[in-house]
C-alpha cells in the first residue's frame, strides 16, 4: 500500500475527480458514510447514543456532516457543532451542512463553555476539525476546541487526521487532537504512521472511498507501507527434497572482547531465519568461547588485535572463506579499534559477494561514506538513527526528523538498500522506493535485536532473495517476531533471545497465509 504525503493525496483526489469523472460530492458521502460505520462499531448499537461531531468549515467538516446524518439515521443523538458561521461553509461541505436541520455555530471561546457541562454525558466525539490542513501551530478558537476535546477523556474518532497534525513527518507544531482511531480516506498519510503522530493516530482505519486502482497504485508514488501479503509472496519455498546447501550459507564477521553475544545472535538470526550454513568468523582467542555458545553455527578462529578484535592479518582467510558463501553480514560488535576498521575497509574494495553491514562495520566507514560506492559487492546497510548519523556527519536529530528522506536519499547517494532502524524501520533501494515497516514494540528497545536482524537479512539474501527483498522481508519478519515474544511475555523485559525463539513461528504464520 502507498503511503503519501499530504500533497500527493491531493493530487491523487484531483485525478479522481477530474480524470476519472468521480463526483467529489460522492467521494465525501463515501467517506463520511465509513466514519459513521466505524462510529457505530465503537458504539456497539447507536441507538440512544450521544455522539459530538466538531467540524470545520471545509472538507474535513463535510465528511463530519455526512457521518452526523447517518448516524441520526441510526437514531444516535447527535450534535453537530461548526467552528465559525454556517455561511462560511460552501462547496460540498456546503452542501451536507444544508442536509443537517441541527449546526450549532462555535465563533468564540464563550460558545465553547457552554458545552463543558453537557460532556459528561458524551459516548463518542468525531473530530472534523482541520484534517490535513494544518499549517504551523495551532492557535486561538481551534486551539481551545482541540483542548476542550484532549481534556474531557472521551473516545475520539478522527476523519482523516488528528486535527493538530502535521501530515508528512508526523510533528505536531503544537497541540493535537489524541484520537483513538483515525479514519483516513484513500491512502495513509506519512504522519499517521511516523512517531510520534502514531502515538496521536490510535488505531488506523484506510477507508476505501471510490479512488480507482490506478491512481491509488500510481507509479510515481514511491513510499510504501508494508503489509503482511507483501512479504508472504517473498517467502523461499523449502521443496520436500531439499538439504542445507538449498538455504544459502552465509559468513558472519562479528565479535570482540566482550561482545561475543552479538556475534552469537547474528549467526543465530541467519540460521533461524532459515539459513542452511552458518560460519561465524571471530577473533581467535574468542573461538573457545563461540564453541561452547553455539550448536549449530560453525565457528572459524581468525587472526586478531591485541585487544581482542580482528586484524588486518586475518584478510586472507576472510577472502578465502567468502569465495563459498552466498552472502556475508559483516559489523556486530566488531569493535572500533582502528586495525579492524581497516580490515572492514579494505574487504570492502574486494569481496564480490552480497554484504549486510552493521554497528562497527559502519562505524568504520563514518566520514568516508564513499567507500560504499567503490565497492563491487551488491550492500545492504543496517543502520540505527545514532550510526545513520555518524555515518553522514549528522546529528541523531537530523536523522530522525526526516527519516524517510534521510534514507532514501542515502540509499541514492550510496547505491546500496539502506535500513534505518528504529520504530517504523525504514527501508530504501537505489532507485528511491522506499518501505515503512509497521510491525514490532517498544519491547525491543534492548541490546542484541539488531545484531538477529542483521543476520536474518543475509539469511534470505543467501536464499535466493535480491537484497531489497531481504530487507523487507527481514524487518517485517523482525517485527512480527517480537510482537509475538511481546504478546507472550509482555514489553518490558524482552530480550533477544526472546524474539529469536519467536521467528519460526513469525514465518510459520506468513507461511500458513499463502
């Protein structure tokens, strides 16, 4: 599915309405037709039921005057308050207003005391405030309505968008309406699905209101949300016949003193992910260690620093070993130490095989972010908002206040299928799509995640994947795992390890959907 700024929508409705010959007037009645279903499916039964809807004087208010009929329809008890004059409405609004016998006018702060009496008694509130209309913070009448609305603690269905919200990045300038579901028509807007506007959107309702296919699927939209039947086509099929060498085998270079945990769970995420072969290249005094961890990965002891990391002695054999393999992953808790970083540098210019880099293999290229080009191998980057920084002589700030242009723009920059982790992951090919993931918590928040991640791109990348859909495939598949482990165990306290028990059952359930 598409996931559009507010200009795009715009133009989206304008080739409905005029290339397709779609009445807007039908449009709004489609629209305000599902608020009122979804209205009614919060009430239960609206019959008897109080239901406020707060409208503005454009579009956002006439698909509120369409859902107010039909619920008085289905004998609700409605009010329909406007913020401003009636005369002031015109258009379409205008014109589902005029089927409305009952508009109580808002033109100042005094009409809105008198309602706070009456609120008490309020099951639901539709806000049709403002909608994607907003410009900058907030102010003056509509500020005090929107206060009024947060305050009085009563469920909010919003049309459209948080009245309050800014569409593209999710920001609110100012004060935003706290809705418990938001009905958005067509197509979701960027700032539904971005944090923090999430946390203002509630649940999310995509209402189907007429807009054909081929505008909503237009070629020159180019952020998409991910959904569950996306990646259930990019499954691998396992034959019946099959042994390991079918999967892919993939080489992980991780692992220092002290993290040995992250070069154990990005090989674990390969093999889980459904990876056939594992080897896990580490620092030789760690191997011991490794060994005594891992079952079923294969560990290979390597040349190392005096501080336990590997060393520029140890290219030969890494290049030897790569020669087998179908995909590398290449960073997690590698260290920073300067030989390392060399080491990463320097296999960067030779190995022709696809890469899955992370943590310290980024970090090793910060301030040379050049190098990913003069690669020959085909890269994927994993980057959280902190290594995204560092990498492009960026705040963390900075990254996260665009994370969509910041990562499609990288992924541009630098030819690679770039990842930028976080809640609503990130993810961009070279040729500037760009995937929001949906799935995942708060619960994994906690060290180790990213490391399985890493490891379960290059699994599905040495199954045969191209590295795109790796990608896609690898957070969703992330994601999902650790709302199952959530599900389960709750948020506060998963670990890892949780998650990485949760992934056959993650790709069972896609599987089970094909």
């Amino acid at each position: 599915m598409k996931l559009v700024t507010v200009e795009e929508m715009r133009e989206v409705d304008r080739r409905a309405i005029e290339e397709f010959r779609i009445p807007s007037l039908q449009l709004m009645e489609n629209a305000g037709r599902i608020i009122a279903e979804e209205a009614r499916e919060m009430l239960r039964s609206p019959l008897g039921k109080r239901v406020a809807v707060f409208a503005g004087r454009g579009n956002n208010g006439g698909d509120g005057f369409v859902a107010a009929r039909y619920l008085l329809e289905e004998g609700a008890e409605v009010k329909t308050y406007l913020l401003g004059k009636k005369e002031e409405v015109k258009g379409d609004a205008g014109a589902n207003l005029h089927r409305l016998t009952r508009v109580v006018e808002i033109k100042e702060k005094n009409d809105l005391e008198k309602l706070r009496e009456g609120f008490s008694q309020i099951d639901l509130i539709i806000d049709a405030l403002l909608g994607t209309g907003t410009r900058g913070e907030v102010r003056g009448l509509l500020r005090d309505t929107i206060e009024l609305l947060n305050e009085r603690a009563k469920p909010i269905i919003s049309v459209d968008i948080p009245s309050g919200l800014e569409g593209n990045k999710g920001e609110p300038p100012g004060i935003c309406v706290r809705a418990v579901k938001t009905v958005t028509m067509g197509l979701p807007k960027r700032g539904l699905i971005l944090y923090p506007g999430a946390e203002y959107t509630g649940e999310l309702k995509i209402a189907a209101i007429g807009i054909p296919p081929e505008v909503l699927n237009a070629g020159s939209l180019k952020v998409n949300l991910l959904e569950e039947k996306d990646i259930v086509s990019l499954l691998p099929h396992r034959k019946r016949d099959s042994h390991k060498g079918n999967y892919g085998h993939i080489l992980v270079l991780a692992g220092s003193t002290g993290f040995t945990g992250a070069a154990a769970l990005t090989g674990l995420g390969s093999l889980r992910a459904g990876g056939g072969l594992v080897t896990l290249g580490v620092p030789g005094s760690l191997n011991p260690i490794m060994e005594a961890k891992l079952t079923e990965v294969i560990s290979r002891p390597l040349p190392e620093t005096e501080p336990g990391s590997l060393s520029l002695e140890a290219e030969g054999e890494i290049l030897r070993l790569a020669q087998g393999v179908d995909a590398l992953a290449v960073g997690p808790g590698l260290s920073t130490y300067p030989e390392t970083s060399a080491l990463v540098r320097r296999l960067l210019t030779k190995i022709n095989k696809p890469l899955v880099i992370d943590a310290d293999g980024l970090n090793g290229l910060a301030g040379d972010i050049s190098l990913l080009t003069k690669s020959p191998a085909s890269i994927v980057i994993t980057p959280h908002p902190g290594e995204m920084g560092r990498l492009l002589g960026k705040t963390t700030g900075e990254v996260q206040s665009d994370r969509i242009g910041v990562t499609r723009e990288t992924a541009l920059q630098t030819g690679t299928v770039v990842v930028l982790k976080g809640a609503r992951t990130v993810i961009s090919d070279p040729e500037g799509n760009v995937y929001v993931n949906p799935t995942g918590n708060p619960g994994m928040a906690s060290a180790g995640m990213g490391d399985i991640l890493t490891g379960m791109i290059a699994s599905f990348v040495g199954q045969g994947l191209t590295e795109i859909e790796a990608a896609r495939a690898g957070v969703y598949i992330h994601g999902l795992a650790g709302d199952i482990a959530a599900g389960i165990r709750g948020e506060a306290g998963l670990i890892a390890t949780d998650l990485l028990d949760k992934l056959p059952e993650a790709i069972k359930r896609l599987q089970q959907k094909r």
